[in-house]
C-alpha cells in the first residue's frame, strides 16, 4: 500500500474518531450540541472559546458522566482490536482474536476472582493486574493446546478456545453462585460486557496497559512481517521466533487484561477489525496495528452509542452489540478461511 493510502486511512479513522467523540458526548439523556462540546473542550484547556454548555448540568454531565465513558471505550476498543492483530499475525491466520481463543473469558476469572473474595492489593489497579495473570495463563494455555507439528493449526486453535470458554465461564457461574448480593451484579458485569459507570480512576488504570501494549506491538510489527513468511525463513532472517511468540502472548494478554478489568466480556472486536484493516490496508503490520487500534476504538464507540441509544432509558451490554456483528462475521470468515485452504487442515 502507497504511502499516500496509508496516510489516508490513518487520516480518515483519526477523523472519524475525533467526530465520534464529539457525537457519543453530546448523545443521552441531556443532548449537548457539538459545538458547546468543542467550547467545553477548549475551556479545560485553558482557551476561552466557543460556547459553553447551556444547561446549568450540561458541563457536569460532560466530565464526570460521557467523557469518561468515551474514553474507557476509546482505551478498551484500541487494546482489543491491537490484541486481535497481534494473534492472528503470530497464529498466522485471520480467525485467532482474545474471544474466540478463551483469552478474554479467561481474564474474566482472575476479574471475578478477585471480585468475590474482596482482595484489594493493588488500589485500582488490582483487578487488572488478577485480569493479566489469568488472560496470560490462558493464552499460553492456548497456544501451546493448539500446536502440532511446529505450526497453528486452525481447527484445533478455534476447538480449543471453545473449550477454555467453557471451562472459563464454568468457573465465572461457580463465582457468581457463592458471590454475595453486591459482588454478583457485578459478575453478571462482566460476562456481558459494559461501559456503564466507567469513571476517570478507571480510565487512568486501563490508559498505561493500552499505551505500552499499542506501542509495544508497532516495536514488534518488523518482526511479525517477517514470521508471516514461516518460521524457518523467519528464523533465517534473524527472528527469535519463540521469543518472539512468548513476547506477543504476553503483550496481548495486557491488553486484554485491561479491557476485560474494567469493561467485562466484549467480543469479536479482535476479530472484525484487524481483518477489515488488513483487507484495506494489506497484511504490513507497521500499518496494520495503529490502524487496527484506532479502528478498534471507532467500533467500540459506535457500538456503546448503540447500546444506550437503541432502547428508550435503557442500557444494553455492549457485549450483546458486538456479538450482533461478530458473530455473522466470524461465520463468514470461517467459511472463506475453509473454502481458501480447501478443507479443515
């Protein structure tokens, strides 16, 4: 892909990006126009222009209720669609993502866990750091499940994961069983996936994972460009290909340790965007993560304005709203992954 196109489409979903903000802000209960959004913006930074908010509660509603939300779905979106992109650079096949392949769910226990025996050892970052061990144990679990032969097989990547799904979310219902009243709710929380209640503690707590995570994966893109032309001519070319491996699971179990932590369960935004991407932009990875990040963050936006939009003073679990779209999605790309290989190899 030319440079030109590339500047493009990185152009075009900041764009979009910055425009979605500014409309998810201003949608809800209390409609807030754009343009007293952008002054508020300006106000906090010091530049008194633009018109303020003209409701009395408007400015309030901004900071302390949408902004936060937008910008834990900004973090969450970005660390998922970047943790898609770099699983299925390293499995080398487009159907890898922290969902399908029991990532995410298996973050999900160390949340709850820590969730129901009340342990608090970090402050904020507690339930993250829980979300990361276990994200990370089962990914290695994974990875390791899924290998025959010194290769990835598709099939047995995506059986696997559907069995450490089960096993993850049998061990989520036996928490949430025991769990006390208060402890429960949130529970349900995180198998269906929300932003709801996001505040700016928890966005400050999920900000640092996705930055080293996003900025890690663009120092290995080099080194995943080069692995997709096989282990053997990887390793001729000077590529650790293990290390490099153990260094993928574990950057993308930070990531999703992050957005599970704080968010719950989201599927399918590692999966749907990093192959639109790809299908634009082509299989370059120096693109394809940045890009992937900012896409991941425009879904993720797009589908919690959904969520609260689509019923009248209800709100969805953005969970539901992924599914919609992945589900289908992951069908088709099934399908175009066996007809393409010829079979189930």
């Amino acid at each position: 892909m030319s440079r030109l196109r590339s500047l493009g489409l990185v152009g075009f979903l900041v764009v979009a990006l910055v425009a979605l903000v500014i409309v998810a802000a201003g949608i809800g209960q209390l409609r807030i126009p754009p343009a007293e959004i952008v002054g508020s913006i300006l106000h906090r930074l010091g530049l008194d222009l633009g018109p303020m908010p003209a409701h009395p509660q408007g400015d309030n509603a901004l900071w302390k209720v949408r902004f936060p939300r937008v910008a834990l779905a900004v973090l969450v979106g970005a660390s998922l669609a970047t943790a898609g992109a770099l699983m299925q650079g390293v499995f080398g096949n487009p159907l890898a993502e922290p969902s399908v392949v029991g990532v995410s769910s298996g973050a999900a226990v160390g949340a709850s866990l820590v969730i129901v025996t009340g342990v608090n050892f970090l402050g904020n970052w507690t339930i993250a750091a829980a979300a990361f061990v276990t994200g990370l144990g089962t990914t290695l679990l994974v990875h390791s499940l899924s290998r025959a032969g010194g290769r990835t097989e598709v099939v047995t990547l995506v059986l696997t994961g559907i069995a450490v799904n089960s096993l993850a979310f049998t061990l989520i219902s036996f928490a949430t069983f025991i769990a006390n009243t208060s402890a429960r709710e949130q529970l349900v929380f995180w198998q269906l996936g929300s932003l709801n209640g996001a505040t700016w503690p928890a966005v400050t707590a999920v900000l640092p994972f996705t930055v080293v995570g996003v900025v890690a994966s663009i120092i290995l893109a080099r080194r995943l460009d080069l692995l997709s032309l096989g282990d053997r001519s990887a390793a001729h070319l000077g590529v650790d290909v293990e290390r490099l491996r153990l260094t993928v699971i574990v950057v993308v179990a930070l990531l999703v340790g992050a957005g599970v932590a704080f968010a719950g369960i989201i599927g399918f935004v590692g999966l749907v965007v990093p192959h639109l991407i790809r299908m634009i932009a082509g299989p370059g990875h120096r693109l394809l993560l940045p890009a992937s990040a900012l896409g991941g963050a425009v879904l993720t936006i797009v589908a919690d304005l959904l969520a609260r939009t689509l019923i009248r003073n209800a709100d969805l679990p953005i969970g539901m709203i992924t599914s919609l779209v992945g589900a289908p999605f992951f069908f088709w790309l099934l399908r175009r992954t066996r007809i393409r290989q010829g079979g189930w190899g």
